[in-house]
C-alpha cells in the first residue's frame, strides 16, 4: 500500500509540474503602450536649421552630414544652381553628384568618372550640367543625368576650372605653372576671348556686364601672394585687389569666387566670406564657414555654399544692403 501511495503521490507531482510548464509558456496578456514610429525620409532626417541670423546674413536653410546617402557628402566641394534653383552638389572624389530641388529636398543622383578628381562643375540655364573633370568638361542632363557629347575645345588645352555666365557661355581656365589662360566661350562653344595671367590655381567669376575676376596665386619680388584681378570683357587687365594677409580684405587660404547681381564680389577664405565692391573696395566679411568650397548666387541673390568641414549645404539671405 505504502508502494501505490507513492506512486499516486508521483503521479500528481508530474502532472503539476506539466500544468505550469504550460501556463508560463502562454504569451503575456499584459499590454504594453503602444509605439508609433515614423520613419522620415533620409534628407529630412538630416540636420536642418532655418532662420538663423548672423552678421550680414541669415541662415534660412541647411542640410547635410557625412556620408553617402542622399543628402550627405564625404567630399563635396563644387556646387551649382540652375534657372530653375535647382542645385548641384558634386564629390571632389569618386564622381558623385546630387540634386536637389529648391527646399532642399534630394530628387536623383549620378556618377561621372569615378576615378578622377572633380574640381568644378557649372550649370547653364537651359539645365545642362557641365562637369570638369581629366582637363575636359563633359555635359550631362541636369534632371536626368544622361551623358552628352563633351564641349569641343577650341584646341588642344587642359581645363582646370569653369564659371557659368549669363548669356549661356562658359568662362573656363587652362594651364598650369605660374601662368594660366582664361578663355571665353559662347553658347555654342566658341572662343570670344582669350588671354593670360601670371598666377596659378585661378579661379573666376564673371558679373553681367561680363567685367571678369581671376582669383589667383602668384609671386611677386620672390614673395607668394594672392589677390583678386579685374578684366573687361576683352580681356584687358583693369585692376588687382586683396593679398595675402590676416587683415579684412586680405587672403590667407581663400577657397572659390563669386559675384552677385550687384556686381559685388565674394572670396570665401578659412575666416569666412569676404566682399568687395566691383572696383575691389572692401565691405564687409560674412562669418559663413571656415572650409566654404562651393558658392552659387540664385536670381533672387541668395547666396548657396557648401561647407566641405561640416558637410552641409547652407543657403543664406543677406540682411545688408
């Protein structure tokens, strides 16, 4: 008897421990708040500020951060706008451009040479984009990225920089050593001016009368130098501003060049952006960025740049006469 009650007593002692091994394997009917999570589209989960103001300017939009997805850079440096306001942001290595519509907002992307540098790239008004890249400039459709036949040079030179001008022309820049040529294009590609500089690493901006500005390094009575020089649209030297120094209106690493639709001239250098009037007279110095690599004016005159550092695209408004 002693034997059967254990075995009973067993008995029960199994079937328990069956009972609560399947009651613990019920899932919980505790219920949890519930999450709601928003994926934002990957530009918009960048950082943005608007309507931050500085001296002379106001920050109204800013995008960007490291990396490769849309609306990021690894290297971005060059920077166009077209009659559109649709922008261009280019990679000095790899090939990539972006473009982006006028809030910002990422629409496509494509890669030119992948395996060379990319130092410059404009936009015409009809939205064809033209790249510098291999001393050529090869053009492509601006919406759509679909390579086109390349400019046909006028000779055999090597192309290290363009600037877009009104009348659809091209300002571009070939040579190196110590003198450089700057030659104007029309909108069919051929040459109207041409003429040398003794200075190297130039690069140049145009206004709309076509007065042109070479920012350019140079050496003069076996020091280094750098300034701003002035020609008319023939090509004829009128005047030279800036040079290097720590002072306001002088140089120290400037970075690109650009005019406004008041004829006013911009160098960003590692202190920020500087302005001159049209004759070279100093203004004002706009604290934008230590590193601004890209500047394009859009035809309300506000003033994109690329700040290489930060990896941002800024858009700014200027709040000075």
């Amino acid at each position: 008897m002693g034997i059967a009650l254990s075995v009973v007593l067993l008995s029960l002692i199994v079937v328990g421990i069956v009972i609560g091994l399947s009651v613990s394997s019920e899932p919980s009917v505790t219920q949890r708040p519930s999450v709601s999570i928003t994926i934002p589209p990957s530009l918009n989960a960048l950082p943005q500020q608007t309507e931050v103001e500085q001296d002379g300017f106001q920050v109204v939009r800013a995008f960007g951060d490291e990396g490769t997805g849309p609306g990021r850079f690894e290297d971005g440096r060059a920077l166009a706008l077209d009659h559109q306001g649709h922008l261009y942001v280019a990679e000095y290595s790899g090939g990539r451009i972006q473009r982006f519509d006028t809030t910002g907002k990422f629409l496509s992307q494509w890669i030119a040479n992948p395996d060379m540098p990319l130092p410059a790239l404009v936009a015409g008004r009809d939205g064809i984009v033209y790249v510098v890249q291999r001393g050529n400039i090869d053009r492509y459709q601006g919406a759509t990225g679909e390579k086109l036949e390349p400019v046909s040079l006028p000779r055999n030179i090597r192309v290290s920089t363009a600037y877009s001008m009104l009348d659809g022309g091209l300002l571009i820049v070939t040579g190196s050593g110590r003198t450089e040529q700057i030659i104007r294009l029309d909108a069919q590609g051929r040459e109207q001016v041409s003429f040398e500089i003794e200075a190297m690493n130039v690069e140049v901006a145009a206004d709309g009368l076509g007065y042109i500005y070479a920012l350019g390094q140079f050496h003069e009575r076996g020091k280094f130098d750098q300034a701003v020089f002035k020609f008319d649209p023939d090509g004829t030297f009128i005047n030279r501003f800036g040079s290097r120094g720590e002072d306001a209106g002088q140089f120290r690493a400037p970075h690109a060049i650009t005019v406004d639709g008041q004829g006013r001239v911009y160098v960003s250098d590692i202190n920020g952006i500087q302005v001159f009037d049209g004759d070279g007279r100093f203004l004002r110095t706009l604290k934008a960025g230590p590193s601004i690599f890209g500047m394009a004016f859009d035809e309300q005159d506000a003033l994109y740049v690329m700040e290489r550092n930060s990896n941002q695209v800024r858009k700014l408004v200027l709040s000075w006469p």
